[in-house]
C-alpha cells in the first residue's frame, strides 16, 4: 500500500476475523475487474463499480464525494446512470481512500467513512472511523415498475425502494417541514410531497452520528412504501348497528336528516377538475347550506397491533375513537391536509370509531397505515414512485452540526440574506391599495416600533392580468413612488410573484411561443377563484430558457422599480389547489426534463434559482431575499427562506409549527419563519355584524381576548424563530390592529418586538455562521444535548442559537407551563435570573405578559442598543451578558450587512471567552474587517449569576465599559458585579 497513514478501510475487528484480506490503495494503479463466485468488482477514480450475483441491483457504484460522505447508486442493468441532481451541486473529491475485499464483500475507506458491498446481494453497509456500524442497507435496492406516473413511464426508468437498519437507541430527524407535529421520526411515515404547508428536504439525520440525502425528485414514502389506504382494506367494518360491510353514514343539513346509508371509504378528498369532486356528494345533499355528516360504527383487525388512522380534512373534523376524541381539527375549506394518531388493536377486539364532519366545503378522507412486518421493524425505508436510479449519500459526522455541513457542502452554503432580513416583516392578506401599505408602516414609524420590512401581497395586478406584472392603476398608480416612499422611512419592501399566468398577457404569450408553459391547466377548462374565474397556467420552471424569460419580464417590469425582496407563492407548483395527486403530476407533464411525477418535489428550487442568479446578476452589489412557499433539497443556496404556508389561527396549529421549525432547521434548511397568528382564522374571528373585520374594534366582543391572547403567544414565538414575520387574512395584523396601547397583549408584543431587535447582534452572528460555519440558529434539542433522552424527543422546545432555550406558551389560558432543562448544563431563567440545574423540569411563570426563556450557563450573548430598524445596529456601542457557572465562547460576527463582499473576506470576528474558574471574559484579537467597520467599539459588559433586578434589561447591571481597539482585552469580574437582590 502507498497509503501508509490509512487506517483500515473496514473495521479491525472484521480484519482480525477474515484473517487476511487483500488492500488495494486508491493511490496505487488501477485493480482489473476481480471475478468471483459471488460477483465482481472493478475500481474507479472515486470509488468502486460492483455488480452483484443475486439481487435486483445489476450494478451498485460507490463514489467519494468528501472524507465524511459517500454517494452510492445502484441500478438494474449493467451500468448505472442516475439523472442530474436539482439538490447536489458537488462534485467527487481527490480523497485518499483504500479498497478491501474479504469473505465475499468489498469495502472502500476513508479516513472518516468505511462502506462495505456485499459481492452477493449488493447490500451497502457503512462504519464510523472507529468501525462502528452507522446504517446497512437490508439489500442492494428494489426495482420495479412504475405504476404512479400517470404518464407512460420512459425507459429504464423504475419504482425504487432502499431500506436500511440503523444502530439501535438512535433518533431521526430532518426531511423537511411537515404538520404532523413529529420531531423524531424514528418508526413514523412521512409523505415526502409537495404541498402549500409542506416541503421535503430528503435529508435525514440521525443521532447515531449518520445522515442520509435521498436524491430523487419524485413523490416518495418514508416509513411504509405505500400510500396509506382506506379502512376497509385494513380492518372490518361494522355500522352503528354492528351489522358487517361498512360503517353507518348520516349526512344532515344542520341537524335535519338528509340520507342515512352505510359506506366503506368516506371519500371527498380530491377535485377532478374545476370544483368538481372526484367522488360527488350524494344527490340529497345539493341544496343544504350548512353540510354536516358523521360516520358511525366499528373497527377490528383479525391480527391486531398499532395502526395508523390518517384523516385527510378541512371544515371542522373531530375523530374519536372508543368514545374519546384524538384528534380535533379545524382547516379553512381550500386548504387540507393530513393529521394522524394511532390505535391499538388486540386480535379480533372491535373499537367503537366516529367521524363527525362540518364540511363548510371542505374535504375529507380517513385512511390507514397497517403496522410494520415483523421483519421491517425498526427500518428505515425510502420508496420512490419513479427514477433512474437509486441515488442517495450517507455523511458521518461526530454530531448533528457536522451532518448538517455535510448537507450543504452537498446541495450548497446558505448564502447569507441581508442583514434586514432578520428584522421584522409586516405583511397582510392583503394590502389593497399603496396607500393602505404606507399608512401601516407609518403607524409602526409613529408609535416608535421597531420594524424593517412591509410585504405587498398578491392581487396588485389588474383583476383579468394575473401575471402581466402590471399595477392596477385605481389602486396603485405609482409603485415607484410607494416604493421610494418606503425606504424614505428606512424601511424594504417585498412584492409577491407568481409563476402563474392569464393566456390573455403578454408575457404568457411569450412564455408560450417559446414553449415554456405548462398548459395542461388550461386543457382542462380549470378556471381559478378570482372573480368569476379565469384560464390560467404555470411556466416551466425546469426549462433553462423559461427561467431566463420568467426572470427578464420580473426585471423589466418589477426589478426596475426597487423593490427588495421576491416573495415566491403557490411554487409547489400549486396550479389548482385540491387536485389528486395523479392529476397533479398528469398537469405538470410533459416538462423540459420529463413527466411531472418524475419532478413531483422539485420545481420550487429550479424557480428560486432563477430568481436568485438573475436578481444576483443586476445588482452584483446587493443582496438577494426571496420568501418561497415550497422548496426542496438545495434552497438554501438560493438565498430564499421558507415558509410554513397557509396554516390557520389555531393553538394546535401553532404548535405544530414549533415541530415543524425544529425539523426544518435538522434537515439542512438555515432560514424559515411562518405567519404569526396563522393565515386564515375561523369564521368567529373574521366576521362580525358589518361584515370582515379588520382592527379588533370589528371582532365580535366575546372573541377579543381569544384573538389577542393567541396573536400574543404567537408574537412572541415568532420573536425567535430565523424570520420575524406577522401575516394573515382578516382581521388586520399590525399589533395596533390587534390590541390597543397599554393592554397587556399590545405591550407583550411590543416588548419582544423591541428585545429581537437588542438581539440583533446576537442574531447576525448566528447569520454569520449559516454561510461560514454550516450553522443552524433553531435548534432540535438534540443537536447539543443528544444523550439526553427526554431533551431529544420534545416537539415543544428548542434553542435559539448556542444560549437561548425557547418554550413557546402553545395553550390557552394558562399562566405557567413546564419547561425541561437539558441535562448537562445549568440554565438561567432569563427574566428573574433564578438558576437551575439542568436534568430536570421545572414550572415556568406564563403570565400573557411573558414566554418562558431560559439561557445556558457559560453563554455570552452580545446585545445592541434600542433601535428602530437594522441598519442602525453597523459601529452601534454594544453590551456582552455573560451568564456564569460554566466556561463559554461566542464570536461576534459582522460585515456590512448589504453586499456579497463577505464571499472575498470582508467581515470581521471578534472571539469572546469566559474562564468561569477565574472570573475572566476575554475579549480576543479583531479576526477581519471590512470598509465599513468602525476600528473602535465601546462594549459593556454586564454578568448574571443568580436572582437579581433587571435580568432581562441590558441596560441594567453594567459592571464595566472598555474601549475596544481591535486588539486583545481582559475583563475581571468583582463580586461587586453580581448587583444581586
């Protein structure tokens, strides 16, 4: 071996079995093709090519992508060719590696990954540096025919599934944003879909020190490889009588009786086209004005075990199982989706089931996952509806923070967002002229809020224009003006675009005859909810030469007059809300690179891209900001944030928005934020005796405090998530809308908005790392406290950067609520400065007034002074609260905010230690700078070691304040500096 260095390429304790094995170094020259009884081998630039003797995997390819992570891909035939990655933009690396053949299995090593083929079934295992078993494939891959492509399948392509074993005691996490509130989703099955509240990122992270990007664009199963289906394929059913053959319908017109009848598949689900179900309602049922029907009767299995019910709705929906309701749920009419739990059932044991279902034109569907097999338990499984290939990469990492670098190092750095971008955003459903937008973002101006950002939603264009890009002059008859207008008040503004287009513009017709539309939409007749309804038709966003059209008219049209930000909806792509998911993909075929069931999950990156790189190109000297509604695998890269879509004004919804933050931020994905207060509230909210309400001066008397309380609580979750960001429709959302001054919520709200922006330098910092470190700012517990069991399973918790641990107030009504501390650290509470130790839970005080926040001892956070918008915080004086009990670090990051010079190395670190043994807070040597920065700083620092006034006032408590040159200080603390009480 050339490698002398190398470790062993597969674990010493396999070698000290086989006894002897043959290494050939990836230096050395090239192995011929081994033949052997099991299968052969051949070795390439970066990896080995195997082709097994038994299994549905003709070739399996191994290729070194980095130290830490290998790309394996297998195929049927005798070569294997996956199509070109959205998500992935690196390349294979110049990585030293060895190749081992032994007891009927090659193996190829890094330094930091070991995989192992087997010669005879192709199946693919992989080892840590140490040799310890990270995750095995249970065989080389299944194949078989695509059966969910509504279009012909192409040749060789095939319905792929991989599954895999994984050490045991680990938890799993990432794969996007999803609304079922899970967090770990070790033994759940997720949809990997695309949908207006749902985006896959195919990433998968594991405390076993793993993670694994499934690259494939199609439609995909985790957990079970297939849908879920309806009961009657799962369970027998009884009516409400006990008789077999389905369950008891009764549909009624408010509480009159229309039809009673017995049904085995409660299905209005889909729309076949325009607003027609693909199952109708029955006939009895056309004129009632207030639909309501429940479903009666029992469920058994002949073999029993733990089944997963699945209630597809919108309208109010209660499902209650043995007389006891689990789950409750209300979604606005044009906007389902799925909830779940699970039932257990002993063999032949019946359990009582009943729907009850409020329609208000809604949809609905109970389906159900049966459980596992015996021999699939605890697997891990992708199933693709259609691909080339099997084509995924495993990263090993020593923590969470180094699998979620190995994700970006795949699909590409999180470009940095300006700094604006972390302030606050205004936004409503929707501004309806440009003079109700200023007149919001003055009130924050007059009443000395802070705030950053306004956000113009849709609807701007004339009524019969969507996608012309025009204003409509009777309500907009100066966009430049407004805009102007808007940084006159130190403020940016963002405008929402769709890739939606009316055939009757022109910039559809010219999409159209360079064949860039997708213009199945308008074969089937599908008319959109704008007035009396229009044609209508997405673009291409996998053409190359689409892209750089749809760019050019938004530059032409939109670019030109300043605005700031591109708000990017409905890219999932939503081309009309409510169809199958067969439709779904029929109406986005062909496409520039195929059949829309083979790009199901992928258009939004392709589209952001665009904007991105054509934004990126006409002002190479500003920073690019895109909100996308959907994304994939690689987003990141495009400078876009996303979002949890069209959620509703709902405390459960709201708390699944905190599982859902914490995934996002596991699967890779920096940048996220939601509506505070949901999108679309319920009608008790929206309505009152004149109509839509808009302050809460119009909100029915006996829902004010409802409506208050929630939007607070939701306020002060969104003050530390990665985007701050109020939005939805009626009533209006600007916190003087929803309280008045002085009340307890107006003033709550206020006070975390004012405390995100004293954050700010804290904040940036964490922005900072996105790009330079892979860095995550909302963070699942697991990623610093992965041994603590308790910590790594809650769904309600979560760090803010390295300091902050956050328990949102996600209940009505309540004044405190338990928070767990993670093992492992003492905490702080940040309001009374109370400390606790960690390993145990606690009652926080939640008065409305409050959320309860705690920091980590040994944290130092870096604070500014009050400000009324971001850009004052550049030179601003700052103050370091050190929190003592443990040693810590922290490096304060800062460049201009603005530019891409950051790219070139115009930024500075300051690096910030405390030595809690001595009482020492080392203010290190200035790494950088930038033109902007200013060469002195004054910085206070103030300490918190237990209970005293003022610990949350940054202002208060002041031991000491230094001129800060650049070069390196030390700060002693006095016993003085406690100023406890």
């Amino acid at each position: 071996m050339n490698n002398n260095n190398a470790r062993p390429a597969v674990p010493a304790r396999s070698l000290a079995l086989a006894g002897l094995a043959t290494l050939v170094s990836a230096c050395s020259s090239p192995a011929p093709e081994q033949a052997m009884v099991t299968g052969t081998w051949s070795r390439g630039d970066h990896g080995i090519t195997v082709h097994p003797a038994t299994a549905q995997a003709g070739t399996v390819r191994l290729q070194v992508m980095r130290d830490d992570i290998v790309r394996v891909s297998a195929a049927p035939g005798d070569t294997v060719d996956p199509a070109d990655s959205i998500m992935v933009v690196s390349s294979p690396a110049e990585v030293e590696f060895e190749i081992t053949e032994s007891n009927g299995t090659v193996s190829l090593g890094t330094a930091s990954i070991t995989a192992t083929v087997s010669l005879t079934d192709g199946a693919v295992a992989f080892f840590d540096a140490d040799g310890e078993p990270l995750l095995a494939g249970v065989n080389g891959g299944e194949f078989a025919p695509v059966t969910r492509d509504p279009e012909p399948a192409r040749d060789g392509f095939h319905a792929l599934r991989q599954a895999f074993t994984s050490a045991g005691g680990d938890s799993w996490y990432g794969l996007g944003q999803h609304q079922g509130g899970q967090v770990d989703l070790k033994g759940e099955n997720v949809r990997l879909t695309t949908h207006n509240m749902i985006i896959t990122v195919p990433y998968l992270v594991s405390t076993g020190g793993w993670g694994i990007l499934w690259d494939n664009n199609a439609e995909t199963f985790f957990g079970r490889p297939e849908e879920a289906a309806p009961l009657a394929e799962h369970f027998e059913l009884r009516d409400a009588d006990g008789n077999p053959g389905g369950l008891t319908a009764r549909y009624y017109d408010g509480d009159t009786l229309l039809l009673e009848r017995v049904e085995t598949d409660m299905n209005y689900q889909f729309l076949a086209r325009g607003s027609e179900l693909e199952h109708p309602m029955p006939a009895e049922t056309a004129d009632a004005e207030n639909l309501r029907v429940e479903w009666e009767g029992s469920i058994s299995s002949p073999t029993g075990g733990r089944y997963e019910l699945l209630m597809y709705s919108s309208g109010y929906a209660n499902l209650a199982i043995d007389g006891q309701s689990v789950l409750d749920r209300w979604r606005m009419n044009w906007n389902p989706w799925y909830h779940s739990t699970t039932v257990a059932l002993e063999p032949g044991e019946p359990k009582t089931i009943r729907l009850d279902w409020t329609t208000q034109g809604g949809y609905m569907r109970l389906l159900a996952h049966p459980p596992a097999p015996a021999d699939e338990l605890g697997q891990l499984s992708f199933a693709s509806d259609t691909g080339r290939a099997i084509d995924y990469y495993v990263v090993a990492g020593d923590d969470i923070d180094a699998l979620v670098g190995g994700y970006r190092h795949l699909t590409g750095a999180a470009v940095m967002l300006p700094r604006w971008a972390y302030g606050f955003w205004q936004s409503r459903e929707r501004y309806k002229s440009q003079d109700e937008l200023l007149d919001a973002l003055a009130g924050y101006r007059d009443r000395d809020l802070p705030i950053d950002n306004i956000v113009l939603d849709w609807s701007y264009w004339p009524v019969d224009a969507w996608g012309s890009h025009d204003f409509d002059p009777e309500f907009f008859p100066d966009p430049k003006a407004m805009v102007d207008e808007v940084h006159a008040m130190d403020a940016r503004i963002m405008i929402s675009v769709w890739p939606k287009f009316y055939p009757t513009t022109d910039n559809y017709k010219e999409l159209d005859a360079g064949g860039h539309m997708l213009t199945r939409n308008i074969e089937m007749g599908n008319l959109d909810w704008i007035g009396a309804g229009y044609l209508n038709a997405f673009y291409d966003a996998w053409d190359p030469a689409g892209r750089d059209m749809y760019w050019r008219q938004m530059d032409e049209n939109l670019n030109v007059l300043g605005f700031d930000a591109w708000w990017l909806d409905a890219v999932e792509p939503d081309i009309h809300s409510n169809l199958g998911y067969q439709t779904r993909k029929w109406n986005t075929s062909p496409n520039y690179l195929g059949t829309g069931a083979e790009q199901f999950n992928s258009y939004a990156v392709p589209h952001a891209e665009a904007v991105y790189q054509g934004d990126r190109a006409a002002s190479p000297d500003t920073r690019v900001f895109i909100l996308t509604r959907s994304g994939f695998g690689g987003i990141q890269r495009t400078a876009s944030a996303i979002w949890s879509g069209d959620i509703v004004s709902r405390w459960s919804n709201m708390a699944e928005q905190v599982a859902a933050g914490i995934s996002v931020g596991l699967s890779g994905v920096p940048n996220w934020t939601f509506d505070i207060g949901g999108f679309t509230p319920e009608d008790r909210f929206r309505y009152g005796e004149n109509g839509a309400t808009g302050p809460y001066t119009q909100i029915p008397a006996d829902q004010v405090a409802e409506w208050q309380e929630l939007n607070t609580r939701w306020f002060q979750f969104g003050a530390f998530v990665p985007l701050f960001r109020s939005h939805g429709q009626n009533p209006y959302r600007e916190i003087y809308n929803i309280a008045p001054e002085g009340s307890v919520a107006y003033e709550s709200m206020a006070a975390h908005l004012r405390l995100r922006y004293r954050l700010m330098p804290y904040i940036y910092s964490q922005a900072g790392d996105m790009y330079h470190e892979s860095g995550t700012l909302m963070r699942g517990l697991a990623m610093d406290f992965p041994d603590d069991m308790t910590a790594r399973r809650l769904t309600d918790q979560y760090l803010f950067g390295p300091a902050f641990l956050v328990a949102p107030v996600i209940e009505p009504g309540v004044s405190a609520r338990d928070v767990y501390l993670p093992a492992g650290a003492d905490w702080y509470d940040f309001r009374s400065g109370q400390r606790h130790g960690g390993g145990r839970t606690v009652t926080a005080a939640a008065p409305l007034s409050t959320m309860p926040l705690f920091v980590r001892a040994g944290s130092i956070v870096p604070t500014g002074p009050a400000i009324t918008h971001s850009a004052e915080m550049l030179n601003a004086p700052l103050t370091l609260t050190v929190y003592t009990g443990a040693d810590g670090e922290f490096a304060l990051y800062e460049d201009d905010g603005l530019s891409y010079d950051y790219e070139n190395g115009e930024w500075s670190r300051i690096p910030l230690s405390w030595n809690d043994a001595t009482g020492t807070l080392t203010i290190g040597m200035r790494e950088g700078g930038f033109p902007e920065m200013a060469e002195q700083r004054e910085i206070s620092v103030r300490f918190i070691s237990g209970p005293r006034d003022g610990a949350d006032d940054f202002d208060a408590g002041i031991a000491t304040t230094v001129d800060y040159d650049g070069s390196e200080m030390k700060v002693q603390r006095k016993p003085v500096d406690d100023n406890r009480t």
